[in-house]
C-alpha cells in the first residue's frame, strides 16, 4: 500500500495562499463596489432601459416578421401560390358553403 503524504505547507505555499486570498477577495470587492451612491438614480435608471429594452425587442420582431411574411407572400404571389393549400381552402370552402346551404 502506498503511504499518504501529510507534509505540511511551507512557509512560502502559506504566503502564497494567503496572497491569492486576498487578491481573490479584493477582486470581488472592486466587482461588486456600488460606484453610485444613490441607488435610486441606478433603480431608475435600470428600469427605464429595462422597458425601452422590451418595447424595442417587440417593435423590432414585429417589424422584422412582418418584412418576412411580405417577402414570403410576394414570392408567392410571383410564383404563382402555394398549390398545396390553396386546393386545401378550395375544397374548405366548398366544405363549408355545401353545410350553410342546408342549414
């Protein structure tokens, strides 16, 4: 069986350690320093980005697949429908009118 080591640190590996604590510690600090002492200008501040945030996100998506849809239904269009679906609505519609006129 091989025997455990139990060596004790050095006096050199304690600074070590000891040093890298306190660099870890003082690095947290400085990331989590509040820079602005009055929060309610950086509540406020967040708040309002956080709803310009949100409504430029819905405009810009509404926007962008409205763009989408009116390219897709140009091309369509151009090429003349989409068969598949349209003999779908056809016979829909057939479907339906045939129901309404016996009710």
């Amino acid at each position: 069986m091989a025997k455990k080591s139990t060596k004790k640190p050095s006096i050199i590996q304690k600074v070590k350690n000891k040093q890298a604590e306190s660099a870890n510690r003082k690095m947290l600090e400085e990331l989590f320093h509040d820079w602005y002492i009055e929060r309610a200008k950086v509540y406020k501040m967040n708040f309002v980005r956080g709803i310009t945030f949100g409504l430029g996100s819905a405009l810009g998506g509404t926007i962008g697949f409205a763009i989408v849809i009116g390219i897709l239904a140009l091309i369509l269009n151009i090429l003349g429908g989409f068969p598949v679906i349209g003999d779908w609505f056809d016979g829909l519609n057939e479907d339906i009118s045939a129901n309404s006129q016996t009710v």
